[in-house]
C-alpha cells in the first residue's frame, strides 16, 4: 500500500468533504481487531511447531534432521515476531479510526453551526451565506467561521490518512527486511526514572525495538517510561501466560481436601480473579469504542492491571483513575466502565477532542474497613502511581496533554500521598467520596489549590467518619469507626480519617456538586458529578 491512504483522497494529502461524511470509522476499527486475532493463531502454530521439532527430535538423527530444526527454529521465530506486528496493526488502525471519528464531529459541529447561522454547504464543502436567512452584513464573519470549522475537520482527516498509510508502510517494510535480528545491548533497572526509560527505548532502532517486545515482553510490559502501544503489544502478548497462571493455581486450590475456612476464601478468591481476567480479556479482544491498551498485569494476589481508553501518548488530556477499597482483577471491567463514562462525557462535552482515560489498578487495595482505616496501602501505593505519571508525560508525542489524577474513596487518599510524598504528573487532582487525602490544605499536594477539586455526595457514607484521634479511640473501645449522626453534628465536621475533607472551604481547594448517588454513584450519567469530572479533564 505504498504511496497509498486509507481514505480515497481528491488529491495529494486531501480529503473531500462527501468522503469524510460518508466514511464509517467502525469497519476500520472492526478491521483492527480482525488482525489482532491473528495473534492466538500465531501462538497455537509456534506452540505446534515446538512440539514438532521436540517429536523429530526423538525419532531423527543427523544432518537433514539439524537442517530441519533450524528451519522449524526460524518458522517459530517467524510467528513469534508475527504476533506483536498484528497488535501493531490493530493499534495504527483503531487510532485511525479514533481520529476520523474525531474528524466527523468536528465537521458535524461546523453542519450544525450552518444550520443555525444560515451558511450554506455543497457537496464539495464550499460555503456560502443563504440569501434569505443571513442579512448581508453579518454574511461575511459566519461563512469564515463554518468553512474554517469544515477546513479543520477535513485537515484532521487528511493528517489521520497520512499518519496511517506511513506508519503501515513502515511496518510492511519491516516485514520485508525481517522483524528482528539480534537483541539490543544493555536493559534499565527496574525503577529506572521513566525519563532515562524514555531515552534508552528511543536510542533503540525499530528492530530492536520489536525484537524486545517480541523476546523479553516482561521488561517491556512493566517499564513505564517505555511508549504507550509497545507496552500494550508485550503485555498482550503475556495475557495467555497469566490466566494460565491463574488456572493453574485455581486447579490445585480446587484439589485440595479438606478446605478449612481460609483454603475456601482463597478459592473463590482466585475464582473471582479469574473470571474479572477473563472479562479484561474479552473486553480487550472486543471492537468496542475506544481501543483499550493493556499497561500492566499481575495475576499475584488479588490481582492487579493498569488499562487505557485510547492512547494516551496522543490523546489532548488523559485522566487516570485510582479506585478505591475492595477494588481488584475481579471487579477490573466494572472499575474502567466508571473511567469510560467519564471519557464519554468528555466527548459529549468535546466533541472531536481526543481524550484518553486510564484504569490505575496497580496497588493492593484494602478489603476490610479496619485495613481502610490505615493509610499504609495508599502510602506503599504511592511511588509506583508518581512513576507511572512520570512515564506519561516522557512518552507523550507532540505538545504536553493535559493530565489529570482522579481518586474514589481509599484511591483518593493513594493520590493526595503520592502527590504528598512523591508529587505528581499532574495538571489537576479530582477527589470524590473521599476519607481525607492526607494532607489539611491543597496547598501541599504540589498543583495549584485551584486545581485541586473534591466532591462528596449528600449520602455518601464517607461523611459519617470519625476524625484519627476518636478513630483510635473506638478501636481500643473495639466499636465502629462510624459515627451516628447525633456525634457527627455535635463534632468537627470537616474532620475525616485522613485529615480534612477535601470539599470543605478550609481545605483550600474548589468542589463540584454531587446528586443524593450514595458513595459509588459518582458516576451515574444523571448525577452532576459525572459533568464535573468531564470537564476538570478538559480544564473547562
């Protein structure tokens, strides 16, 4: 496809306003996914392969038997650097799709600004004033502001064709000259600031490039620092491995007898584990808008898995979103459905802006209210978030997005620590149903307090707990860290667990309202809550 666009084009580098009307951004996205399920073919041939040369092995000897393994060695080598280049197509393609996606709301918004200005629009784009309805004075100033409402959406458009056909070029050349041939000299540590991750991968070559995704996915999939859809490629490629990991722990659990108490929690422990893997496998297999990248995951445990909605190497403004208590691989699809409204509340709101949303699920959330009432997760929690914000912003193409850090509940308090303790990568912090946020100002939290915005709903729990002093106090009487409302009206209502709730005046910062949505309604599309976090994301 050389020389060639995914758009038929009227002329070099152009595309016309009819096409762009026309084009249905879903077939490419549904294209994209087409290759991606190139990838468990390609496993099952190279696992075929291997077993095969282990079979020839057994039964031939000499010469045209070694010939025949070092071919079978490079057919596996083949289908194994395969895989990563179908991801890689899956990936160029849905952002495709995501910009011309972008590029018909764009020239929708120009449609409707004609329809109400009394502008005129052929087939070919060509704006004009209508005679009857727009008086010849104000003719002038609204054809411009339509038909450079147009021209930009078609701009958009073109450079989206252009950016496509020339990265699937590259790729088709890659493939030509062979994915890979020997792997690259030295590997960062783990911990590496992400700006020094950032500099060593571009120092790489293309081919080294993918010979690391395709050879050591596991140093790839955990450095942040490290681009947005190489990450995503290794850690797909490792999907297989951990939910046989979890099978196979749930297997011998299952075989155990006989189950006392703890060994039947663990069990449905990993079973829960299971199933969420299973539903973040699918929903990432899935043509559902916008693309999903894989950033992180980690089947120890309860679970852990970092997911984003679109790129956000490429996205205007990315929002990542720390759950809060209980949250884990199980409850994983539920968690980035509350980070997928928010994102589609900001297209609602921005049309043809390119926004990304992320899943932060990379910390051990607490289960239990006594562990809830310590601030010892969120502060372990505290360091990974700051460096994986850091890895935003080293990895993003083209001017800095607007970045925003926003935290549920106990996640609330994991950002006000690493923003504390560690600082942030962040142009704004959102705290809703939150236990207080570690700090008694927004001025120590390392953004500017006007940036700094909390909303806790009229209902939500949240409001009913005691400040630390009487916190220790009922642990030691052994009663509930909750108070009624007759001691909370007599106390310090601005007192929460972790220092002052963050929507009181005092605390420095401003607050969106909240509907009567109890402590995880924040996101229900009829609570205000959910525009007020749309647009903190957007800086409106």
């Amino acid at each position: 496809m050389t020389g060639s666009g995914l758009l038929r084009t009227t002329g070099p580098g152009q595309v016309g306003y009819a096409q762009l009307s026309m084009v249905d951004p879903a077939g490419w996205r549904a294209t994209g996914v087409a290759w991606a399920g190139l990838v468990g073919l390609a496993e099952r041939r190279s696992a075929e392969l291997v077993a095969g040369a282990a079979q020839l092995r057994s039964h031939w000897s000499g010469r045209a038997a070694a010939t025949a393994e070092v071919r079978l060695s490079e057919l596996r080598g083949e289908l194994v650097t395969l895989a990563p280049a179908a991801i890689e197509v899956d990936q160029v393609l849905a952002e495709f799709a995501a910009r011309v996606a972008a590029a018909r709301a764009r020239l929708a918004a120009a449609v409707e600004l004609a329809a109400t200005t009394g502008v005129l629009i052929d087939r070919r784009g060509r704006t004009s004033p209508d005679p009857v309805r727009l008086p010849a004075g104000r003719a002038d100033q609204a054809v411009a502001a339509v038909a450079a409402g147009v021209r930009d959406a078609l701009d958009l458009a073109a450079a989206a064709d252009r950016e496509a056909a020339g990265r699937l070029d590259r790729l088709s050349a890659a493939a030509e000259s062979g994915w890979a041939t020997r792997p690259p000299p030295g590997r960062p540590a783990a911990h590496t600031d992400p700006a020094l991750v950032g500099l060593w991968w571009r120092g790489l070559t293309p081919t080294e490039r993918r010979w690391l995704v395709a050879y050591e996915p596991e140093l790839v999939a955990r450095l942040d620092g490290i681009p947005v859809a190489d990450r995503d490629q290794a850690n797909r490629l490792l999907l297989g491995e951990r939910r046989a990991e979890l099978r196979e722990r749930w297997g011998q659990l299952l075989g155990r007898v006989p189950r006392g108490p703890a060994e039947l929690a663990g069990l449905r422990a990993v079973d829960a584990a299971l199933t969420g893997l299973d539903a973040l496998a699918a929903r990432l297999a899935s043509a559902e808008w916008p693309r999903a990248y894989l950033l992180g995951l980690d089947v120890a445990g309860e679970g852990r898995a970092v997911v984003a909605l679109g790129n956000p190497d490429r996205a205007a403004g990315t929002v990542t979103y720390v759950p809060g208590m209980t949250a884990g691989l199980d409850g994983a699809t539920d968690e980035l459905g509350r980070a997928a409204r928010v994102l589609s509340r900001c297209a609602e709101l921005a049309p043809g802006q390119e926004t990304a949303a992320v899943l932060w699920l990379d910390y051990d959330a607490p289960d239990f209210l006594h562990e809830a009432a310590r601030d010892g997760q969120a502060r372990a929690a505290g360091e990974p978030l700051h460096r994986f914000q850091e890895g935003l912003r080293a990895t993003h193409d083209g001017p800095p997005a607007r970045q925003t850090v926003l935290g549920h509940s106990y996640g609330s308090l994991v950002v006000g620590a690493a923003a504390r303790d560690h600082g942030l990568a962040a142009d704004a912090l959102v705290f809703v149903g939150s236990p207080g946020v570690g700090v008694a100002h927004a001025s120590e939290l390392g953004v500017p307090p006007e940036q700094v915005w909390a909303s806790t709903a009229p209902d939500d729990v949240i409001r009913l707990t005691r400040p630390p002093g009487e916190l220790a106090r009922q642990a030691v009487l052994g009663a509930s860290p909750l108070v009624t409302v007759g001691e909370l009206l007599a106390g310090d209502r601005d007192e929460r667990w972790f220092g002052r709730d963050p929507t009181a005046s005092a605390f420095g910062g401003r607050t969106f309202p909240s509907g009567r949505y109890g402590h995880t309604g924040y996101w229900d599309p009829a609570n205000p809550a959910l525009d007020g976090m749309a647009r903190v994301v957007l800086g409106r």
